[in-house]
C-alpha cells in the first residue's frame, strides 16, 4: 500500500485496517466501482464501497426514481442489486484486479438475510470491510425498523459481526430522534465503526401534474442541501463514541472532507458528488495532500476532531 502521495502522509486507521488516504466512494453512487474507470484512478483512492448487496437479486422501484431538487437529490432507487452471489462471482472477480479496498455494503429485509449474506462474504479474497446498511429509507420491510431501534441495530451488528471475517462499519440512518442513541448500540454490540449519514426521507411534488415527481411518491435526499445535517450529527456521533466515525453526505469538494474531519470524522465517503463530477474523489485526494503540505501538518490525522468551539 502506497503510504504517501507526492510525500504528504494521508494515512488514517478504520480499526484494524489501514487506509492510504481518508477518501472513500458512497455507496450506490459509485456502482461496483469499475464503471468509474474512464474517469478515476482507483488505485488512488482510500477506499470504495460498493452499491447495496441483498441475498436475492432485486429490481428496484419503478422509474421515474432520480430527481433533482434544489441543492440536491431526492431517489427512490430501492436497492436494486446483482445478489450476493453474482456480485461474488463477477462483480468480485473484476474488483480483485483493483488495488483498492473494497467495502460491501450488505442489507437485508430479516436479521437471517443480513446474517446469511454475511456468511456468504466471509472469506471472500478481496473484501477489505463490510458496510451494514440500516438504514435506507426505501425498502417497506426491514429497513427503517433496523436503523431506527436502538435494539434492533444492535441485534443486526451482532449478528453481522459473528458471521464477518473482516471490520464492518455499520451506517446509520439520520431519520431519527437522537442518532447518538444508535451510535452507541452499535458501538456496544460489537461495530468497528459507524459511517452517517444515509439519505434524509423527503418528498418532490410537480404542481403541474400535482403528481409526486418519484412514482414511490417518497425518497431519500442527498447532496449539498444535506450537508449541515451530516456535519452536525458527525459532530454529536463523534462525542459520543470512541470508534471512528466515517463522515457521509453533500461532500463535493477538498474543503468539505476538512469540514468533516475537523467534526471528528476519521474518513469520509463521496456520494452525490460523482454524479456531477465523476473525478470528484480523486481530486479530493490531491486537494488533501496539496492541502497538508501547505500547511505543513505532519499528517492529516491532526485534522480529525481539531473543531476550535467558541
Ligand atoms: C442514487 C443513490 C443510491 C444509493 N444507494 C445506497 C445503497 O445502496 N446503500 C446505502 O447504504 N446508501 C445508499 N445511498 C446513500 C449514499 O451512500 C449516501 O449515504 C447519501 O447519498 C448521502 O451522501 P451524499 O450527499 O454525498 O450523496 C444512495 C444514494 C444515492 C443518491
């Protein structure tokens, strides 16, 4: 693993695993990461985690499922997926000839369905962590029953974490009352570390046709227009555990992963943003490291938490 770029120390640890650089790709924005190919580098990157995979294959919602509001982006995609077993034997393969560490991001509509794609996952050459989605707003069964119960999120961490080879992250939902709750439930039951936000539930509304723009009627909202609310519960998880925090939501630019870091995150995920600019997580890389050395910082961990209050 290369430790520098142009000298510049950008390394940071998830737990037991070390990442060249802080920046990772969001999940389902990225696809399976070799689409991006004509456009990044991925070598380059800290990390990329992959769209949600569920046991079965799954179609998703019915179009239309994308739409930009402002500031931002509402979908309702519905966790449309290859499988655990295709993506094991084709999108794996593939993956395996990238030197990047490869996140999986695992959902299931049951506690048995998050166990058994855990299972199926462990030992998988080439899996650096898995990223456990609680928290899509998307799927009617499961899926915001998990990542709003302290209980429940713990009930699925654990089961994750005793079928899982590698680290898991588990992602929480911002759709909630106090996300410190379910920080330390997962925490507790046993996470490595916790990745936020996922997409704040909105709804868009084309008065025209007094129709609602997405045919699931509601949506997950992401992009620039999300970004406080993820700066400030990156603020408040951070306080309230001790495991690193990976920081997600509106990240567009260089400036914005310093924003994250200085709220206490220890690496952040692009989402969004590659839609718009396909290089974006590349070029935060070279911002960070341009950034550190004009800086003069001896690396970019003394950023982490380094917030000055009033
Ligand atoms: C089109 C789209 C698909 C997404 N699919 C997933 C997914 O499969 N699993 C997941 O955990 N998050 C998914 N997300 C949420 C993102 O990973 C991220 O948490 C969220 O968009 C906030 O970050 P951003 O504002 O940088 O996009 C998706 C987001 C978008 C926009």
């Amino acid at each position: 693993m290369a430790s520098e770029v142009n000298g510049v120390d950008l390394r940071v640890s998830i737990g037991s695993l070390k990442l060249k650089n802080p920046v990772m790709t969001a999940s389902g924005t990225f696809g399976y990461a070799r689409e991006f190919e004509p456009y990044v580098n991925l070598h380059r990157l800290g990390a990329v985690v992959v769209k949600g995979i569920s046991l079965e294959p799954r179609f998703g919602n019915p179009p239309p499922r994308i739409v930009e509001t402002s500031c931002g982006m509402l979908n309702a995609i519905g966790l449309e997926n290859v499988g655990v077993e295709r993506f094991i034997s084709e999108k794996m393969e593939t993956l395996r000839q990238v030197n990047v560490p490869v996140f999986v991001n695992i959902l299931g509509d049951t506690l048995d369905e998050y166990r058994e794609i855990a299972s199926r996952l462990a030992g998988v050459e080439g899996i650096a962590g898995i990223e456990v989605n609680i928290s899509c707003p998307n799927v009617k069964k499961g899926g915001v029953a998990f990542g709003t119960d302290p209980e429940m999120a713990a009930v699925v961490t654990k089961a994750v974490k005793e079928n899982s080879t590698v680290p898991i992250m588990v992602k929480l939902s911002p759709n909630v009352t106090d996300i410190t709750v379910i920080a330390r439930a997962v925490e507790d039951a046993g996470a490595d570390a916790v990745s936020l936000i996922n997409t704040l539930i909105g709804l868009a509304i084309d008065h025209r046709s007094r129709k609602p723009a997405l045919a699931n009627v509601i949506g997950g909202l992401s992009g620039p227009a999300i970004k406080p609310v993820a700066l400030r519960m990156v603020y408040q998880v951070a306080q309230a555990v001790s495991l690193p925090v990976i920081g997600v939501g509106g990240i567009e630019t260089t400036e914005d992963v310093l924003e994250f870091m200085l709220a206490g995150a220890t690496a952040v995920q692009i989402g969004t943003a590659n839609f718009v600019n396909p290089r974006a997580s590349e070029e935060a890389v070279e911002g960070l490291a341009h950034y550190v050395a004009t800086e003069r910082l001896g690396s970019i961990r003394e950023m982490i938490g380094g917030l000055v209050l009033p």
